[in-house]
C-alpha cells in the first residue's frame, strides 16, 4: 500500500503538510493548458515553452466530466499511437463526471494527436460511440496559459461540423527531473516497511540490493551518510529522493527497472525513467484509467475490457487477427497515427474465413461459387440502381458512423436517387488536398483507402499477400507486363464500402492504354488476401491500365473488382495527359 | 474494390512510414492525395524531409 497515481494527483486537497509542500514543488513545473474561464490550480505556473525538440517526456491527462444531451451511462477512452484507455462507466446522468487520469509517454517523433471518445453504456444496447475530440497534444502543451482545464466540444461521428456535448480535461506535462524526484519518492515509499516516512539504514540497503547495482551495493553506506543530512541515522523520502536524483545525473544507482526487472540504461536516463514510472502505474493497478487496448472500440467491448486489463498488446501482433482469431482488421491512420478498427459485420467475417481460409470452402468456390459471386454481384447491381434502393442510404451511413463523413460530400443525402448514386458519390472541391502539387516527381495516394506499400512482390508476399500463385506478371498479364515490372514496387489501395470510391491517378503522364482482364468477383478483403488458397489479385476481373511519366517510367495502374463492387468505369480516355490528384473513375455495384 | 499500383524497379521511393505499417502487416488509413514517395530518377530525394522525422514547427 503506497497510494495511487489518483490520490497523488489529489494531495492539494488532502490537507497533510507533506503532501500540500510535494504537490507545491511538482506543479510548479506543469506546463499549463491553454487559456480557459476554469481555474484548477491553486499555485502560480511556472511556465516553459516546450519546444518541439524537446517533445519527450510523460502527459499527464485527466478526463474529468461531460455534459452530454441526454441521460445515460457514460465511459471515455484516450487514444494515443496505438494504445487505448478507458475510464470506469458513469452513473446514469446527462453529465457524467470521470476524474481519471492517465500519464502518457510523448516520444519524439511519436503520435501527438490524443483521441477522447465518449461512449454510451446500457444493459439494453450495446456500445456506441456518441462523440470524440482530438487533441494535437504538441499543440496545446507548448503554449503558455495561465490555467489548465479545457473544455473541448464532443462532434458527431459521421459529421464533425455537428457538436453533441462539451468535455472537461486537464492536460499538462510533467518535468522530467520532478517526474525522476517523484519517482524516487514512491518507490522508496515501498520499502519504508513502518511507513513512519523514513528510512533506516537496513532499509535503505535493501532498497540499493532492489536495484541491482553492485558498485552502489558496495558504497551503501557512503550514500546513505550523503543523504543524512542531519546525521540522525534516518533518512526522510525527500532527503532520498533528491539523493537519488542528482545520483542519476551523475553515476546511475538504479540498474534494473524494480517492477518489472528489466535492465536499464540502453538508452538513455529520460526512457528508463519514464519506463521505471510507466512500469509502476502500470504494475500496480494505480492508474484510474485502465488500459492496453488498442482502440477506443476494442475499449468498449466488455469481454475484452475483462481479459486485457492490464495486458500489454505488442504491436508487432496486430494488423489482421488472421485463421480463428480473424474479427476484425485494424489500421494505422497516417495522420493521427493512431490505429483505426475497421468495422466488417460479424456474420461476414464467418462466412468469408470459412469460404477463403479453408480448404473446403475454396473446393466449394471452384465447384460453382465462382459464377455465383458473379450473379450475385449483378442481382445486386441492378438493385442497387433501382429507386427503391435509395432507402438504405440512412442505415448504410448509420453502420459505419465515424468512419463515412458526409459533410465532404458535393451533395446532401436527398440528393441521391440509387445508393449507387450515393456509393460513387463526388467530394466537394478541395476536400482532398493534393500534396505538392506543382512538383511531378512526387507520387500521391490514389484514393481514401487502406495502403500497403512493398518495394518488391518478394515482399509483399512477405508480409501480405498470402495467394500462392501471385506475382506480378500474373497480376498484369503477359502483353502488359515488363521486366522492369516484375522486379517494381507495389502499392495496394484497398477501398473499404463506406470509402468515396472514386479512385485518382497517384502521377502525371498520359494514359497509354487499357487492357481489360475477365476474371472472378472474389473479395478482396485481407482475409481472402491472406488467405494462401485464394488468388485474388491475379484471378479477379480487372482493367490494368499504364500512364506514361517523365518522372517515374511507366506505371501500372490496376482497377480490381470484388464481390458485389464488381463495375469499374474509367473517366479518362487513352490518349489523355492528365495530372497527378485528377479523377481516373470510380468503383461502383455491379458486375 | 481495389488498386494497385506497380512502378519499374528503382522508379520510386515509396514514404517510409507507409513501408514500415506494411512490414508489420499494418494498413495504412489514408486520403487521395497525401504524399505516396517521390520518384528516384529525379535526383531531388534528399530535398524532402522524411516524413518519420519531421517535427512540427
């Protein structure tokens, strides 16, 4: 028992001495929040500005409370980079009030967008996701302020110009040399067994064997005459911990992490001591916002809330849960840098894993399934261009709600008559921005999509492409295909249904030629992609067509159809000089 | 649906970011136009920052 990150966090409340001159000296150092009618704090801010040099360190975020527009239970989750936290669930009110806070390790380079989503929690439904807010942390705790409450309004998934409720939080960072002074201080708070907030000499001495240091074990005695300032033969936490840290800047005490035993010092004193604190919270269950998911969506299943309390998920196992463990496809956002869950129906994840990753269901494939797909994808064209069809368009945006924006749409809902129409929906001008546009040797992404990029198919069939029978050649076919192809990169823009779907030329040249390649409307899902019975990408339908650049040689642009999306149309003509960012056509249901 | 690009050998020099999602077997979510790497042949590689280790000013 040594108290939690919580009760920390509140000692300029709990009326003790020792506490109030602690959090006195710790605030000190908090870079404060922007500006804000709130004020939180008591003490006068000494503020730096945090340059972005020196980007590292831990953020301290606390979620306090919302004021939602309706009554429920309520649960916020903190998304940065690929980790996830959420708070305990809120009583049944309309401002749900959290208070928990969370330290988060800001790396250099690292992910500085923090995501807040709010959800909504009851025994009847399941959870949903009611509002968000990002947060560019960079931002926000490199300005000077003289308060540190925010209140940032909560937008609706599917259109971020709608706001649904505000919410309160307190962000700041901590000094790295209070946050080591701090450190100190708890850990030596576990060995202080009498909890009389001293030392003796025998435990000073176990607490040195704790750390693994043998020249620190041999020169006991001297640091601890160092840090008995008074010669009393006990030592205070504060005489220790100040020991400890002008120790550190000079000759390391602290050899392995005391939590986790991992040994220290391959990299630098900043990453062991923010790993040391991390390791701590972490280890103790001391943070009031549980974590280890990887997004705010994993954070809201129960089942897994249960079974990944405190696990951590390395991020080297994530990206497609492949053979049984396939529910879900997660995806890195480039510009958060956070990961994205990709929301694919339950009843399809079956169905697909048990046609394209067995055996039997590929045997079934080659048995009929094939002309199936293809009829199927026709019914569903030309219902697709029926009237009638036109009604699904509310639910369709409803079911991926956060992930379908309609307010970068050219035209409102209404306007579509077919929810063929509304899937090959345009963008208003400028919602893509083109990066550099006036420079041709730079390439750009072809369409909104999800990206794998590899500089050889040796790689690609690496890390993705698991079909047997790929290569380049056979993707291309032999009257396209060169030499200087086979040994190319590969790029593949994978369009998920609620995507805009018209895809663009990624560079500048003229279009040489088209060549259409009859084939299967497998899916082109990464299940079926991974799946080493399926060849997706050299048996499907599809039109390969070459640009022409100055910049690049020749590109091969290959439009893929898949189940249902199985019509691809081309807006250019052979012959045309067009510009990397211009629309090439569109994906739409069909055959 | 799908695309897929294929430039000649030595053509690109495809954003690093997006090679190392892939090497984790990670997508990467991305939008029409942002940057996908810039051509090798043009000998101007070096002018642009890598994108991993560009700070925000």
């Amino acid at each position: 028992g040594h108290g939690s990150s919580r009760a920390d966090a509140s000692d300029d409340s709990s009326g003790d001495g020792h506490a109030r001159h602690h959090h006195s000296r710790f605030s000190r150092f908090r870079r404060r929040f922007r500006s804000n009618r709130h004020d939180h704090g008591s003490d006068p801010p000494l503020v730096k500005n945090l340059a972005a040099d020196d980007f590292a360190g831990i953020a301290r975020i606390e979620i306090i409370s919302a004021e939602m527009q309706f009554k429920d239970r309520w649960f916020a989750c903190l998304s940065l980079g690929e980790r996830t936290y959420r708070t305990e669930t809120s009583d049944h009110t309309e401002k749900p009030i959290w208070r928990s806070e969370k330290k988060l390790v800001l790396e250099k380079d690292g992910p500085t967008i923090a995501r807040i989503s709010v959800i909504e929690t009851n025994r009847l439904s399941k959870n949903n996701l009611v509002g968000y807010c990002e947060i560019n942390l960079l931002e926000v705790l490199s300005q000077e302020s003289e308060n540190n409450i925010e209140e940032l309004s909560l937008l609706d998934p599917s259109s971020s110009s709608t706001t649904v409720g505000s919410i309160s939080i307190l962000c700041y960072v901590e000094d790295p040399i209070e946050t080591e002074k701090f450190f100190a201080r708890r850990i030596l708070s576990v060995v202080d067994l009498n909890g009389d907030g001293k030392l003796s000499y025998s435990e000073f001495a176990e607490l040195i064997n704790a750390f693994g240091n043998q020249v620190a074990a041999i020169k006991t005695e001297d640091l601890f005459k160092q840090a008995d300032k008074n010669g009393d033969g006990v030592v205070d936490l504060d005489e220790l911990a100040t020991l400890i840290a002008v120790q550190q800047e000079n000759e390391p005490l602290i050899n392995n992490c005391p939590v986790c035993g991992e040994s220290l010092g391959k990299l630098d004193k900043l990453n062991d001591m923010i790993h040391m604190t991390l390791c701590f919270d972490e280890g103790t269950g001391n943070q009031v916002m549980t974590g280890g998911f990887l997004t705010d969506k994993e954070a809201s299943y129960g089942w897994i809330f249960k079974l990944s309390e405190w696990a951590h998920v390395s991020s080297y196992d994530i990206g497609l849960r492949s053979g049984s463990s396939a529910s879900h496809i997660l995806v890195v956002d480039r510009r958060t840098k956070g990961l994205v869950e990709e929301i694919i129906d339950g009843k399809i994840v079956l169905s697909m894993r048990a046609i394209y990753q067995s055996k039997v269901g590929l045997t079934l494939i080659n048995t009929g399934v094939k002309d199936l797909l293809q009829n199927i994808s026709e019914k569903q064209g030309k219902r697709m261009n029926s009237h009638e069809s036109a009604k699904d368009i509310p639910k369709f945006i409803e079911f991926f709600i956060g992930q379908l924006k309609m307010d970068e749409a050219k035209y409102p809902i209404e306007y579509f008559k077919t929810f063929n129409e509304f899937f090959i929906r345009e963008l208003k001008p400028g919602a893509r921005p083109i990066a550099y546009p006036e420079r041709d040797d730079i390439a750009v992404c072809a369409a909104d999509c999800r990206l794998m990029a590899f500089n050889s198919a040796n790689e690609s069939l690496r890390f993705w492409i698991k079909g047997r029978k790929f290569s380049i050649q056979g993707l291309l076919g032999k009257d396209t295909c060169s030499s200087a192809f086979v040994d190319g990169s590969l790029v593949i823009f994978r369009l998920a249904p609620q995507d805009y779907h018209r895809f663009h030329v990624p560079v500048s040249g003229t279009i040489e030629s088209f060549v259409d390649i009859p084939g299967y409307l497998y899916t082109v899902n990464p299940i079926a992609v991974n799946s080493k019975y399926c060849n997706v990408f050299t048996e499907n339908k599809r039109v390969v067509s070459i640009i022409s650049t100055s910049e690049f040689g020749k590109v091969a642009f290959v439009a893929i159809g898949a189940t249902m999306v199985g019509s691809i149309t081309f807006t250019k003509n052979e012959g045309d000089y067009v510009h990397k960012g211009d629309e090439f056509g569109y994906f739409s249901f069909g055959g | 649906s799908t695309v897929i690009c294929v430039f000649e050998k030595d053509a690109i020099q495809i954003d690093e970011d997006l090679l190392s999602n892939s090497e984790r077997s990670l997508e990467t979510l991305v939008s029409v136009g942002m940057r996908l790497g810039i051509s090798k042949r043009s000998g101007r590689i070096d002018e642009l920052p890598n994108m991993e280790t560009c700070k925000l000013e």
